[in-house]
C-alpha cells in the first residue's frame, strides 16, 4: 500500500507490512440498597474515553487522512484516483491507496468480484497476480486506469473499498489501540500509521514502529502515560518515514497528529486544526 502526499506535494511509497454510563437517582427516588449498587470503577465514574469507530470519529479519521493523501477532506471524491506515482509499486488508486504492486489492489478486485462477478476489473485478475511485487503495468495497460474510474461510479465497488480499508487498515489499528489502551486519538495515530507504513512487523511497519515505542514507553494498558507512550510511538513513526526519502516531509505528524497530542485533546474532538505539506484544514463541528 502506497500512498500519494497530496496534490501538490512528492510522493510517498510505504513497503508492505494494529463503557462505561453511569446512572443516578432522580430527585424523589429513593436509592437503591447498597448491596444492590453496580460497583464503579474510577474510569467509568470519569466517563469513558471515545473510540475511533464511532461513526462521527471514524469520519474525521477519513478526513484527516485524505488532507495528508489527496490535500482534500472529501475522501469520498477519491473512489475514482488511479496513477503511477513513481514509487515502484506500481498503480496507486481508491481511498487508501491500493497498490498493484503490494497486493492489496488484488484483493479489493478478488473481494468485488466476489460480490458481483460481472463487473469491469475482473478481466484484469490474471494481470493483477503476475505483477504483483513489482511495479510493473503488464497486462494492465492501456485500458486498466480507464475501467478502474468506470468501476469506481458502481456502488458496490464504493462498498468493497470501504471494506477493504476496514477490514486491512481500519479495524486492526482500532483493536490494537484498544487493547493498548488508547482513545480515539491514540486509534488515529496507530490508524494513519499502518496505512503509510503496512500492518507488518519489520522494523518500519506498524509493527516495528509499535514495538520501538513500547521500549521506550509503557502503552496505558501497562500503566503508562498516553502522552509519554504516544510521543514515543510518533518519535519512531518519524524515523520510519525518513527512512525513505520520500518520506522526509514528516508534517503530518508534526502539525497536526503532535498538535493534537500536545493540545492533550485524547478524544479527538473538533474543532481542529492542522497542516499538512503547508497545507491548513479544519474540522470545526
């Protein structure tokens, strides 16, 4: 999975590779027996901390990454990207970058041609098996960018990336926040950096970067600080992205995921604001 910096800016490329309520008494009620009481722990008297799969987190998580992968938070308008962008894996298409040259475009056509067999990428599965691992076209030019963008008006190829973001990207980084112990903004931090660096465990994976931080910092879930653990974790997201060169714009964690943690807004609630590549956003509701 390879990503594009945005419009405007030079490419990057990423090798393969993450409640509590409480209740209270009315007035005129009488309370309950003591026996009876739930037993609370101090977090669920605090509230619980927001997840990044409720409906309204997860769209700013969509938002904020396709400021950092189109220069645009409308994410939905980028079903239909499809380019070269010169970073040796081939075609880069969709909302999250499938490339044909890592082996997630393979399985988002192998999943879409599941659900609806007859559709226009079909014809390109035999292709799309031989060149995956390289950067090569064969067998996909001259016509396969013209089908990918007539594919991408059908709703069920809409849905398949979705799911397949979900399934590859989305959902483990979630879990593994959770298990970590780390809100919504912790789950975007893990979530932006396994779709850059691929959900492996070498060195500059998701994986790697993950394990280097926790040598550095307990997660919360090991009794640690989410400030110092997730310092940690962006301290190694950075130095897996220069570790490329094109790469070394490391903006998206500097002005705006470390914005976010510095302003301790764990729960990643709007308004917020951000830059990418020189590039201001905002979220405001």
């Amino acid at each position: 999975m390879s990503k594009r910096i945005g419009l405007t800016a030079a490419a990057v490329a990423l090798p393969a590779a993450l409640v509590f309520t409480g209740a209270g008494v009315g007035v005129g009620q009488a309370a309950a027996p003591p026996a009876a009481a739930p037993v609370q722990s101090p977090a669920h008297r605090a509230g619980a901390a927001a997840n990044l799969d409720d409906p309204a987190k997860k769209e700013i998580a969509m938002k904020l990454v396709s400021s950092a992968e189109n220069s645009s938070l409308d994410w939905r308008g980028q079903f239909t990207y499809i380019e070269d962008i010169g970073d040796g894996r081939g075609y880069t298409a969709g909302i999250i970058g499938f490339c044909s040259g890592t082996g997630d475009m393979l399985e988002l056509v192998e999943y879409y041609t599941d659900q609806k067999p007859d559709n226009v990428l079909a014809k390109y599965l035999p292709a799309l098996r031989k060149v995956n691992g390289s950067d090569s076209h064969s067998g996909l030019d001259p016509n396969f960018t013209k089908d990918w963008k007539k594919a991408a008006a059908d709703k069920a190829f809409q849905d398949a990336q979705e799911h397949e973001r979900d399934r590859v990207y989305f959902n483990p980084s979630v879990k593994q926040g959770k298990d970590d112990g780390l809100g919504a903004l912790g789950q975007f931090i893990y979530y932006d950096a396994i779709v850059m660096h691929g959900p492996g465990d070498s060195k500059y994976s998701f994986g790697g970067i993950r394990k280097t931080a926790m040598s550095k910092a307990r997660t919360p879930a090991q009794g640690g600080d989410r400030s110092t653990y997730l310092n940690a974790f962006l301290d190694a997201r950075k130095k897996a992205m220069q570790s490329e060169e094109a790469h070394s714009d490391t903006s998206r964690v500097d002005t705006a995921q470390r914005v976010f943690l510095n302003a301790k807004n764990f729960d990643l609630n709007p308004p917020l604001k951000w830059k990418v590549y020189g590039e201001s956003f905002e979220i405001n509701s």
